[in-house]
C-alpha cells in the first residue's frame, strides 16, 4: 500500500515561476509544519516567498483543517 502523496504549487511573485512538489504527510510535517504559511524559495531567481497553504495545497488543508 502506498503513502498517501501531497500536490504543493506555488508561484513566486516576483518572476512567475511556478513550484510543484509531491510530498507525503510526513515530509509535509517535517519540512513545513502545521503552519497557515509556507516559506518558499524559487528555484529560478532566489526569492524568498510566504505562501498560503490552503491556497498551496487546498487537499492538505482539508486534511488537517488548518482553517480551524
């Protein structure tokens, strides 16, 4: 049985480039936390970034109810 995998896309604000990555529950939590924002660095121009998650990954914000 295969682990659950995340859809995370972000765009940076300054150049346009867009991020996608594949994560499962607890790469999500290791790397990000149960924050309402991630923190974002475009591999492109360097810019560092806050995104929204639900925005980001709106089926790990359901999961986890970040909202609430």
């Amino acid at each position: 049985m295969s682990k659950k995998r995340y859809t995370i896309e972000t765009s940076c604000p300054q150049c346009g480039c867009s991020a996608v990555s594949n994560l499962s529950h607890d790469e999500i939590k290791k790397k990000y936390g149960d924050v309402p924002n991630v923190e974002m660095e475009c591999n492109e121009c360097m810019a560092k970034y806050t995104d929204n998650m639900a925005k980001a990954c709106p089926e790990w914000d359901e999961e986890c109810k970040l909202n609430k």
